[in-house]
C-alpha cells in the first residue's frame, strides 16, 4: 500500500504474512532459497512506482515478511533509484539469504535501515538480519506472542527500548541458523514440502482452522494424513526432526 506523506515523499508498506499455510509455506522457503516470488513481485512494485514518480522519495517499511520484502526491495533495485529511498523500517521481520546480505546494494542501504524485534524475537531473528537492531519491551508472553506489535509497549510516541534480547530468542536463533546450516537445501526443501503438504493435505487452510471449533477434528485428519507418507518420507521427517531438537537442546545447554 502507498501513502503520500508530503508533496514530495511517498511511503510504501508491504504486507506481511497472513494466516494462511500457503503463506507460511512460502516463508519458510527462505530457507533455501536465494530468492522467493514475493520479494520478486515486491521489487517490481517499487519500480513500477518510480516510473510513475521518477522525481519522488519513498520510504519502504513492513511488519514480518512485509518487512522482509521491504528490505529486498530496497537491497536490489538499481543505484540511481536506490538514492532516492529515504529510509527502510521492519518490524520483526526476517532478514535475508546471506548472499543477498553481501550485494553492493544492501550494503548500500544499511545506514538507512531501521530493525525493530521484540525481546523475545523468534520470526525477526530468522536467515541474515542486520546487526543494528533495536530491541522493543513487548508485554506478550512467548516469542511468537510478541510478533504481534500491538504488545509492544509505547511512552512520549516512542517505542519503549530494552538493551537487548531475552535467553529464548537468542538460543532459538543459534538453533535455527545452525539447522538450516547443516542441512542441505535440497532436503529442507523436502522437510517443509512434507510439512505444510500434510497440513494442507489435511484439510487445514490456515492457523486459525487449528483454534476452531473443528480444531479437534482437524488435527484427526492430519495424523490420518501423516500415516499416508512413504516409509521414506517418514524417515527424512523423523530424522531432521530429531536433529532440529538436538540442536535446540545443544543450545540451551550451552545458554
């Protein structure tokens, strides 16, 4: 969505993620991939809008995967248009594929880049995220819980700013990044195919189908659904699992 600040600026918000699995899915294919649609279809966007204002600054910000593409965006349009983008917030956002992080155009655009996350930052702390991050006291319980930015807490129109990150996110973290590293892209690719296809397969369109009336009822489905994976399947699932937990507990044992 585009605003129009002042006769001359211009601000730009991506949207996030909604609650869908199809959306989710795509998230987490940032995981092996060096680039998804979403952050394609977003620099297109910020060209498209340079073309109809060729003269006009903008400011690009965004609330998770919007602040993701924001930075994309930002990180990999040319030069002469990058000068004319003022500044670039997000919001809990994850950041982006390390290659990505190494461009001429994302180094470019840090020092005018603005990283909020929450103490318990667990989404915004996913893939390369950007060194300067200011850190916002969220009252929500939990990682996840504070993604949601209406817990983050406010004085004077300022966000409220804590020195850094709580234990959780920063084991969760390590363990995230350690797992994605050790694990060959082909075979995430495989784990969350296998992940979300089975919720999908499964009859669950969305996060809010598992806190529903039919919450029960779909859960059902999905263990009727994961018996129907190859033997094969199974194996890769379990595997990488287990690995993944071991990794977790490796660092908290190491907090």
């Amino acid at each position: 969505m585009t605003y129009r600040l002042t006769l001359d600026t211009y601000l730009i918000v991506f949207r996030g993620t909604d609650d869908s699995i199809i959306g989710w899915k795509e998230d987490f294919h940032l995981t092996y991939m060096k680039e998804i649609p979403a952050q394609k279809h977003a620099l297109r966007y910020l060209k498209n809008f340079f073309a109809h204002h060729p003269k006009q600054k903008v400011i690009l910000a965004g609330h998770s995967k919007g602040g993701n593409l924001a930075i994309y965006a930002a990180s990999q349009i040319e030069q002469s248009l990058q000068n004319q983008i003022t500044a670039v917030y997000t919001f809990d956002a994850p950041g982006l594929h390390k290659e990505l992080t190494q461009t001429e155009g994302y180094q470019r655009i840090m020092d005018r880049t603005k990283v909020f996350i929450p103490q318990g930052s667990i989404i915004g702390m996913m893939m390369e995220i950007p060194n300067n991050q200011i850190i916002v006291h969220s009252t929500a319980l939990g990682g996840i819980a504070q993604h949601d930015t209406f817990s983050w807490q406010i004085e004077d129109k300022h966000f409220v700013q804590l020195d850094k990150t709580n234990s959780d996110s920063q084991q969760v973290d390590t363990t995230f990044k350690e797992w994605v590293a050790t694990v060959p892209d082909e075979e995430l690719q495989l784990y969350f195919d296998l992940f979300f296809g089975t919720i999908l397969d499964a009859g669950i369109s969305s996060i809010n189908d598992l806190s529903s009336f039919k919450a029960i009822e779909h859960i059902h489905h999905l263990f009727i659904q994961a018996q129907s994976l190859t033997q094969e399947e199974r194996e890769t699932m379990g595997r990488l699992t287990q690995l993944l937990i071991d990794t977790r507990y490796q660092a908290w044992k190491n907090r």
